[in-house]
C-alpha cells in the first residue's frame, strides 16, 4: 500500500505507517501534476493540509485511491461528500490541533493587551532614540483576568480556548448553534482538575457582555460578524479569528478598529488567503500570523499518529 503525504506529515506518522508495512512518499506535487503522480504511482491514500486540494476531477480521474485524509479539523479543501458518494473514505484529524490553536488565540489575546504586535514592529525601528515616548504608546495595557471572554462556536477548539480562560480567571460565556451546555475540565500540572459547566448564549449576548470575543466555526457562506454585529459589541473590544478566513468582513472589522470600537484584532486566518488586504496587512492595531494555528511540533506529532491510526483501521 502506497500513501502520499503530499504537504507532509510528522515523522511518528511515517514511522507508524511503515512499521505496518506501507510505503509513504512526502513528495511535494505540484497540484497541476498531483492526477498523473497518483495514477502512475499507484497511490492508495491522499493526505494533505490546507495546500493541495482534492475535487472533483481528481476523485474521478484516481480509481485506485482508497483514503484521502486531511491532517486537520476543517475540510473544505476537499469535496467530501462526492469522494464518499464514490466509495472513497475521507478522514481527518478534528482533535489532534485543537490545544494548539487555543494557545495560538491567547498568544495574540496576550499581545493585543499589551500591544506586543505593534511595540514589535516599533522598538527595532525608534526603540534606541524614542524609548520615552514609545513607552508611553504602550503603557495602557489591560490585564485578562477577570474580563468576559466571548466564544463563538463551542466544539473541540472553542472548549480548549475555555480551558484557558478559566484557567487564568477569565468569565467565560459562549454562543454555539448546537451546543446547549458543556462541561469544561479545567487541568493542572500535578493531576488536579476542576470541571465548570458553562450554558452557550444566543450570539447576540455574548456579543454585547464580551470583553474579548474569539471565533471557532466552520468555513460560512456568510459573514458571522459583520458590520452590524460590530456595532452590537461593546467599546474597546478585542477580536480574534484563527478559525477560517471569510467568518469576518474584513472592511467592516478595519472600520471598527479605526474608530475605536474594537481595540485591536488577531488574525490567523484572512478573507482573501493567500494574499491578505494590505489594509488589513499593514494595521497597526492588527496581530497577524500565517494561518498557524495547527502548526505546532506536538499538534503535528497527534496529526500524523491519529492519521496513521485511521488508515491502519481501514485498510489493515
């Protein structure tokens, strides 16, 4: 059995699959290129990421392929319900990165408050002659605990940013459209826990208590927040969207930020991805990062080993 992993997969992945005994390639294909590869090549499973995609001419054109696996939660790289519908099994990894992308939210949480993303572009610039007054820029900061933090989509990644919250002594509320209730366990170091149960709220109330307000949904036809739920937030608030790229109108968020009712944005993922607004690019009140919220050695590591595991089950 032959697997591609064709935008790679960690090395305790290889590993697992090949002590079953199949042979992986982390060959890179061009996607122009990917059908012929597959077919010459005899491939049985597909993995990706977020670069390559699988529609409907490659599911047609690849008869031989059995498994196409997306190392990650969202899947609209791939036209899943087509692959199934030709007898193709479409896996993927909904937990592995979820801790990953909830530290990555608090990483710019954190940096937004104490206005890290903009202090890092200013001190190697201005840092040697305007030290007084560039302190005096970024001596407003907030602190987290004790702020209502808002979360919009309470699955797998949305109750690990609750985690986290809770942990730090944050208020948590939540808005999910198919989630009433959820009990969050909370856990330290040394084996100690405690479980907080937390009741999701119509989004329009976590919009108007939030002090911080963090997305966690799958790719929309439509915006989830738009100009008009800006306007429902209150003043000064933070945003953060390391969910998927078009969940915000961009315009709408940078006309908030501009006039002061949104304090500073996170941004991991972007409407027009892989070629961001450059409005959006160079907003000084805007933290940014190259959609990499999965993009940790430890979330790689649980990728490639659940994959592994999937496909061993499958297939034997």
């Amino acid at each position: 059995m032959k697997v591609l992993a064709n935008d790679g997969v960690s090395q305790s992945g290889i590993e697992a699959l090949e002590k079953a005994g199949y042979e992986v390639s982390t060959t890179t294909v061009a996607q122009e290129q990917l059908i012929s590869y597959i077919n010459e090549k005899n491939i049985d499973v597909l993995l990706v990421r977020s670069a390559t995609t699988v529609r409907k001419d490659l599911i047609d054109a690849c008869n031989n392929l059995k498994i196409i696996g997306r190392g990650g939660v969202g899947m609209d790289n791939i036209d899943v319900e087509y692959a199934r519908s030709k007898g193709k099994h479409v896996i993927n990894t909904p937990a592995a990165s979820s801790q990953s992308v909830a530290e990555l939210v608090f990483a710019h949480l954190f940096g937004g408050v104490r206005f890290l993303h903009d202090s890092n572009r200013n001190m190697p610039l201005d840092g040697d002659t305007k030290f007084k007054a560039l302190k005096k820029n970024y001596a407003k900061g907030v602190e987290l605990r004790g702020k209502t933090l808002g979360i919009i989509g309470f699955g797998r990644i949305g109750r690990e940013v609750a985690k986290i919250g809770l942990g730090i002594g944050m208020k948590v509320i939540a808005s999910d459209k198919f989630v009433g209730q959820a009990d969050i366990k909370v856990e330290f170091y040394n084996g100690q826990y405690i479980n907080v149960s937390i009741e999701t709220e119509p989004m329009e109330d976590v919009l108007k208590h939030a002090d911080f307000i963090t997305l966690h949904v799958p790719a929309q036809k439509e915006y989830v927040i738009g100009e008009q739920e800006f306007n429902s937030m209150k003043d000064g608030v933070g945003i953060v969207n390391a969910a998927r790229g078009g969940v915000i109108n961009e315009v709408a968020m940078v006309k908030a930020l501009e006039s002061g009712k949104v304090a500073f944005a996170g941004l991991d993922t972007f409407e027009s991805e892989p070629s961001p607004a450059v409005q959006v690019l160079m907003n000084g009140r805007i933290s940014l990062t190259p959609h990499i919220g999965a993009a940790t050695n430890e979330a790689q590591d649980r990728i490639g080993t659940e994959l592994a595991e999937q496909i061993i089950n499958i297939l034997g």
